[in-house]
C-alpha cells in the first residue's frame, strides 16, 4: 500500500509541475483578433484580459457607432477563438 500512495504522490507532483509550465506558457502568449479587414484589432493575454484595441479612423462613424460596435465584438471574439485553439490550451486540455 505504501508503494502505491507514493507512486500517486509523484504523478500528483508531474501533474502539478506540467499544469504549471502550461500556465506560464499561456500567461505569456497573446492572441490577436481582427475585424472589417483590419479596421478593428485587438490583442489579448491568455488569461483573455485585453491588452489593446486598435481602431483605424476610418472606421468611425457617429452616425454608425453600432457598426463600429459590432467590429469590436467580432475582434475580441476572433481572438479568444484563437485562444482557445491555441497550443498551451490544447495541452492543458490533454492533462485531464
């Protein structure tokens, strides 16, 4: 019984280690989303937190500000789709 407990107790340890370098991995990547081709970017940690947006001018309208809207909303989607396609993900998903 003792054998078994450690054995469990170094795959807890791999599999912790693993996670670990997964998490900094993905803490370190950015993703970057695009919308209107090009009009709107935006780019995003892994941790999906933005780290920028840009918008070239002249996508801005006021009397279209839903349209300017909608290019932010599929930028920031393009990129978190890109996310959650990415390697570190991929190999977090494969731990479990």
């Amino acid at each position: 019984m003792g054998s078994g407990f450690s054995k469990l107790k170094k795959q807890r340890k791999q599999f912790e280690e693993q996670l670990s370098k997964i998490q900094a991995e993905l803490d370190e990547s950015e993703f970057h989303g695009t919308a209107g081709n090009g009009l709107v970017k935006v780019v995003l940690t892994g941790q999906k937190e933005l780290k920028s947006l840009q918008i070239q001018p002249e996508c801005v309208d006021k009397d279209d500000i839903e349209g300017l809207q909608d290019l932010i909303v599929a930028a920031f989607k393009d990129a978190s789709e890109k996310l959650e396609k990415s390697a570190p993900m991929n190999n977090m998903a494969s731990l479990f």
